[in-house]
C-alpha cells in the first residue's frame, strides 16, 4: 500500500494524540459535519473546534470546504481516492501493453522453435 | 523445448501490478510465458517494441519509434493523431545488460524518472520488474495530478496512518 516518510507520520501521529481530533476524525468517518457542528457534540468552543480541525487539516487527515457561512468538515480521503484511481488506470494501461507483449513473446517463441527445427 | 505445449490453448493471462512503493517509487510486476533473452529482445528492438508499447486501447496511436538499445544510445517515442504535433517521450539507455536489466532517463523534463526493468528468468517464464523512481516526492504526485487533471492540496500530505484509519471507520 501506500508507504510515506517518517516525518509525514510524524506529523499524523501529533495529530492524532489528541482525544478530542480522534473523536472529530470517527465522527467525520460516520458523516460530514460542520464546524459548528464538532464543537456542540465535543463540548468545547467554536474557536476550540477550529484549532483542532485546523490541525488535522495540516496533517492532511481531514479537509475543509466553506459554503456560505458554514465550514463543513470531511475525512481527507479524496487524494487518496485519486491516486488508487490512477494506479488502477496505469496498471490499466501496462496490462494493456503487456497483453500485445504477450503476442510478440508467443510469435517470438513459435519463431525460434521453427528456426530450430531448421538447423537440426 | 517442450513440445507438448504446442496443441495445447493459450495460457492464462498473468497479472499486472502495480504500487506505488515510496513517495518515489513505482513498480509495476508482470510474468511472461517466456525466456528471458525472449521478452528482453521484445523490449531492445525497435521494430518489436512498438508493436506493443502503444496498444489501440489507449487510443493514442504511436507515429514514431526509435530506440538505440546500447548504454548512452538514445530513444524517442512520438505519440499523437496528429503528426505534425506529437507528444514526445525521450531519452536515454544507462544500464544495457542483456537478457536481465534495462535502465533508461525520461528527459521530458527536471521531473523524470528514473526507468529499471529487470527480467528474471523461472522455470521458462520470466518475471518482469518496471521500477521507476521519480527525483522527489512531488514530481511523482506530479505525474498522478497531471493524469488526474488536478489534486487537492491535502493529496500531499495523506499517508498511510490515514488509510488504515479511514478503512476502519468506514466499515463501522
């Protein structure tokens, strides 16, 4: 799977030792929620809220988008969505190559075979 | 070499994968129903290679092809409808050792990788490793944005924590 650096982990893992960003992040995994939102179900102060979402937003773990008024909060899936998306298309692409690869090998075989028969 | 297989149908199709091992790193793995010097003739003719490099499914024909299979030899493939203006990849061969490793720069620009396909040869099968590793962790996530038409900021900084964490909360 995806493998990243030390540091990149580090930086989760900070903010990931908090309670209460742990509790927004499986909060966020069940349903996407505003800031507002956090701060009522968590018990702490808007501008509280917003520090925490502020941090895992850092760490890349949860993204933010502003409609109106309300910030809404949604897990940071989305990259890594893309990626796996992309991945599966560029496997897509190299399966596609290596099936005609595949031709040339078999015609390749079939042709050495033949040439062998020949100097027998 | 073994006769029998001659009447026999076609085999299975072998599985193509593909990872991302690092932030640098892509490997792609195939196995081939064939001998080494077999699939790395396939990759080191010119006339064979473009036989297979640009299949109709991507839908991008292949106008030109050329490549000097030799260290420093150089390649270049012109992709397009139209012929007047191809998309060009280029560059060079560094490692050339026959039948076992190919290793290859994509001069497009700063952000190429590094290109390394190995053959390993098993049982008369071959089992491919393309490695390419990127000069840094953005010209990778670069080459997956540019595909994908645009990535959000927070692409870069997701990690592996995240997919383990998001796959657990999902499923509750």
């Amino acid at each position: 799977m995806v493998q990243y650096t030390r540091a990149r982990l580090d930086a989760s893992f900070a903010a990931l030792s908090d309670a209460t960003r742990r509790g927004v992040l499986e909060q966020l995994g069940r349903a996407d929620a505003s800031i507002t939102d956090l701060a009522e179900k968590f018990h702490i102060t808007l501008t509280g809220m917003k520090k925490h979402v502020g941090v895992l937003e850092q760490a890349g773990l949860v993204t933010t988008e502003k409609v109106g008024r309300v910030r809404t909060c949604k897990l940071g899936l989305r990259g890594l969505e893309e990626e796996a998306a992309w991945i599966e298309r560029y496997r897509q692409l190299w399966d596609a190559r290596f099936d005609e690869l595949d031709k040339v090998v078999e015609e390749l075989k079939r042709k050495e075979k033949v040439d062998g028969r020949k100097k027998r | 070499m073994d006769e029998r297989r001659d009447s026999e149908p076609a085999p299975m199709k072998n599985r193509t994968t593909v990872e991302r091992k690092s932030e640098r790193e892509l490997v792609v793995t195939r196995t081939f129903n064939g001998p080494a010097r077999i699939v790395f003739e396939a990759w080191t003719k010119p006339e064979l290679l473009k036989r297979w490099w640009a299949p109709k499914s991507t839908g991008v024909p292949l106008i030109s092809c050329e490549a000097d299979v030799r260290v420093g030899g150089r390649y270049r493939l012109e992709f397009g409808h139209d012929a007047s203006k191809p998309m060009a990849f280029f560059g060079r061969y560094i490692e050339v050792t026959p039948h076992s490793r190919l290793v290859w720069t994509n001069d497009e620009s700063d952000d190429g990788a590094v290109t390394t396909v190995t053959f390993e040869e098993k049982g008369g099968k071959t089992l491919l490793v393309l490695h390419e590793l990127y000069p840094s962790k953005e010209a990778l996530d670069g080459a997956i944005a540019g595909m994908e038409g645009g990535m959000p900021e927070q692409f870069e900084q997701l990690d592996e924590l995240l997919v383990t964490l998001g796959a657990s909360v999902g499923r509750s």
